[in-house]
C-alpha cells in the first residue's frame, strides 16, 4: 500500500478535516460526532453539485458514508461504529484506499465501475 497525500485537492482536506473531527470526538468531545455528520452532508452537496448528479460514483460514496456517520445518532453504538469509520476515513486520507468505493463498484447499478479492486478512482 503506498503513502498518499494530496493536499492540493479539496476532497482531501474534507476527509482529512472528518478525520480530525472524529478522533477529537472518540476522544470525548460529543460534538464532534456532529460536526462529522455536517462535514458529510456538506460533502454530498458539494460533489454533487461538481459531479452535476446525485447518482454519480463519488456521490454515492458520500451519501453512504452519511448514512455511517448517522448510526452516530444511536449512543450506544457511537464510540464502536465511529472507530470503524476512524480506521476507513484514514485509509482515504492517508492511503486513497476507500472501502465504500469498493462496495459501490460491485453494485450493478454502477457498471462502469465494475472493477471491484481495492484500488479507488
């Protein structure tokens, strides 16, 4: 797996700011938690606007990890599920590697992206 950081693009400050926001609130600032869940929502709209659709691939992907940061919501299953989006939010930021994109590609509604690598766009 390679090492890789690209600060010189937007989406990778927005993941790399999520991730900020979800250490310091598994660290026990609460809301934190909401703050990842705007940080999301704000991500939708904003690649979704630049993609010019709602159902493009890189939409989607935020739209899913949305719907993860939610099960937020629920206290009792916060502090496990937001370690799991802790460890998939750094293989984005550091690594460029994204989970939900390899689900995603093995949707059929997605067949363009039929290559289900480990490998993101």
């Amino acid at each position: 797996m390679k090492f890789k950081v690209e600060p010189k693009r937007i989406d990778w400050w927005l993941w790399a700011i999520t991730l900020v926001f979800i250490v310091v609130a598994i660290t026990g600032w609460v809301p934190g938690y909401f703050i990842v869940m705007g940080i999301s929502g704000f991500q939708i709209l904003y690649i979704g606007m630049r993609e010019k659709s709602i159902t493009a691939f890189e939409t989607q992907i935020r739209i899913v990890y949305f719907a993860l940061t939610l099960i937020g919501l629920a206290t009792i299953i916060r502090f496990p599920f937001y370690i799991l989006l802790l460890l998939g939010t750094i293989m984005v930021v550091f690594f460029g590697r994204c989970s939900i994109a390899f689900v995603l590609r093995c949707m059929p509604w997605n067949k363009k992206h039929m290559m289900c690598t480990l490998e993101s766009k």
